[in-house]
C-alpha cells in the first residue's frame, strides 16, 4: 500500500446496545490516492483497503 488515512467520527455519538458500532478505522490504497472516507456502510463499500474496529455490547 502506498497511501493511508484514518476513519473515524469527530461527533460525540449514542451508541444502542442491540448493534454492533464502527468505532475508528484505517484505509490504505496502492494507487496512492486516498478518498474522503466516513464509517457508513456506503462510504466503507468504496474502499480498496480498510481495517475497522467495531465496539459490541454483550450481556
């Protein structure tokens, strides 16, 4: 991978229990062209290359 960027959420968020929650990400691309990236299922689908990190409640 040439380029990186990290994802994540400048807005303080609620969180419902009964989902799993993106919490913070990393992108990378090998064509050294990084696109605007949020953590919607939409903005993700684009992306070559991303690590996710997702925050699940259990009982």
């Amino acid at each position: 991978m040439t380029a990186w960027s990290l994802i994540y959420n400048h807005e303080p968020r609620t969180f419902i229990a009964e989902k799993s929650v993106y919490v913070w990400g990393m992108q990378a691309t090998s064509t050294n062209q990084i696109q605007t990236a949020d953590l919607s299922q939409e903005s993700l689908s684009r992306l070559e290359w991303a690590i996710i990190f997702t925050l699940q409640f259990e009982d």
